[in-house]
C-alpha cells in the first residue's frame, strides 16, 4: 500500500542541494540540508522500508547517442529505506534499482546498480502536504552492458521529490558533467570515454510503514 510522503525543511544548515539520479563511485558524499521526518505519526528516530516503480519510460543519453529503458523499480529485497527523526540529511538510502527494456549499441542491455544511493535535498518544504523538494541522489554506481558495449555511469543526476503525489523525478540534462561515463569497452565507438551523461525518469515512492509526515 502506498503512503503518502512529506518532508519538512529544518532551519538547520546551509548544505548543497539533493535528490535524483544516477553516478558511479568516485568524487565525495554531497549532502544536503537537514529536514524533519515522521514516518507512521512518529518522528522517532529510525528507519523505514520504501520501494519504488517508475512511471513511463527512462532516458539515458551522450552527446552521440539516446538509450532508454522501458521501466525501472527498487525492490523490496535488498532493503531501501527512508530515515525519521531531526536533522536529517540522508533522506533515503536507495540500495538497487531493477531497470528493464534497457536499449543500446548492440541492442538489449543490463543496467547493474552498486552501492547504496543516497537521497539528499535543500529545496524548500513547509508543513504542508504539497512541497515539491529538489535535490540530488548521490553515491550510486551504474554499470551498463552486452555482448559488444559495456561502459560505468559516475556521479549524480539532478529531480525533485513531488509530496502530493510522491513522485521522484530524475532530470538530469543539459550534459552538464554531473554524470560521467567511463570504463568504455567496444560500444560500436557511439559511446566514448569521458563524455558528459544525461538521465531522466519518474519513480512512484510508497513507504512500508505508514504515513511520512512533517512532525
């Protein structure tokens, strides 16, 4: 059963901004503002099983070449969670995402995630219900591949966390750098080291445990 997700924003520090998309291991944790977050009606401190499913297709781009996805989910094996409590900055820890459809050089191809991403945000939320948070996921690795292209995704994708319909969205665009890509083998030359990435995609949130709400 999905819950409704609010998040307020504490007057606590002066952090980056969080929340979206996809890296590989590399430059260091970004963080984000501090928020308040109760899960169930408490904002004990804690943490909380979330899973997720994309609406529509996903997008994956270099310069030379658009690749997409037909759907995408976090399961609820391995375990992701969203944190409770005051003054937090990991909003969530999102530990595997199942991407499906994957297209490219060579046709179908496996996207395989690795660590633990974390959600972040300093976009502005009030005690209501309807706050669209921006932000950043950071410390995510993606690896993509097939029989004739195999190349790694590093760093973070820029979105937003829609309260009122607990809709995650990844837009990171404009090949800003915020996304990398190396560690290329073959790839029919369309995908090269260094190049700037794009990624987009909508993910529906639901909590396992109730209600997220501001305390």
């Amino acid at each position: 059963m999905e819950h409704q997700m609010k998040i307020k924003h504490a007057a606590i520090g002066t952090a980056a901004l969080a929340l979206a998309g996809v890296a590989v291991a590399g430059p260091a944790l970004a963080t984000g503002s501090a928020y308040t977050v109760a899960v169930g009606g408490s904002s004990a401190a804690g943490t909380h099983t979330i899973t997720a499913a994309s609406s529509g297709t996903l997008s994956f781009a270099v310069p030379t070449l658009t690749m997409g996805c037909s759907s995408a989910a976090v399961p609820a094996s391995p375990v992701s969670t969203v944190a409770s409590g005051t003054g937090i900055t990991d909003l969530a820890s999102i530990n595997k995402i199942n991407f499906s459809g994957c297209t490219g050089p060579g046709g179908s191809l496996t996207v395989t995630t690795v660590g633990s991403w974390k959600l972040h945000g300093t976009g502005a939320a009030t005690s209501g219900a309807t706050d669209v948070v921006a932000g950043h996921v950071d410390n995510i690795t993606a690896t993509v591949s097939n029989a004739v292209c195999r190349f790694t995704v590093t760093g973070k994708a820029d979105g937003s966390f829609d309260e009122a319909a607990q809709k995650l969205t990844v837009a990171e665009t404009g090949f800003t750098g915020n996304l990398k890509v190396s560690n290329v083998t073959g790839c029919l030359g369309q995908v090269v080291n260094g190049q700037n990435a794009n990624f987009s995609g909508v993910f529906n949130v639901a909590s396992a445990d109730g209600a997220i709400n501001v305390s």
